[in-house]
C-alpha cells in the first residue's frame, strides 16, 4: 500500500489526482485522473513507488542490524 501511496502523492506535486488505489493480492495500481503531459513527471511518479519499496527495505536492514539480528560473519 506504501508503494501505491508513493505514486500517488508524487502525481498530486504535478496537480495530478489519483481516482483511487486497489490493491490486490499479488500488487496494486494507482489510478490517476490523467497521465503527465511532460515525460519527466511521468518518469517521477513511476519511480516514486520502487522507491518508498527500497526506502523500506533499507529501514528494516538497519533496524534488523541494530537489533544485532543481522551479523556480518558468514559461516
């Protein structure tokens, strides 16, 4: 849902709306009233969502690393 948030809120900095969110079981869409007229904007709200995902992921390396769950010996 972060993901579909990401694309959403980067489309309304354009003044671009988003009709809705429907999420599924294996992902989700953000629909959006119109598509941008500029190709960068597009570009923007299409990476926004990959992004909130690794902005993620990497909050939960470093918690995982700080919590001492993740070590850096391989054995």
């Amino acid at each position: 849902m972060l993901h579909e948030f990401g694309h959403a809120f980067m489309a309304r900095r354009f003044g671009i709306r988003t009709r809705d969110i429907v999420l599924f079981p294996f992902g989700g869409a953000a629909r959006l009233e119109r598509v941008p007229e500029v190709p960068s904007q597009e570009l923007l709200i299409a990476l926004a969502g990959p992004a909130v995902s690794v902005g993620i992921a990497a909050a939960l390396f470093a918690a995982l690393w700080l919590l001492g769950s993740i070590h850096g010996d391989v054995t």
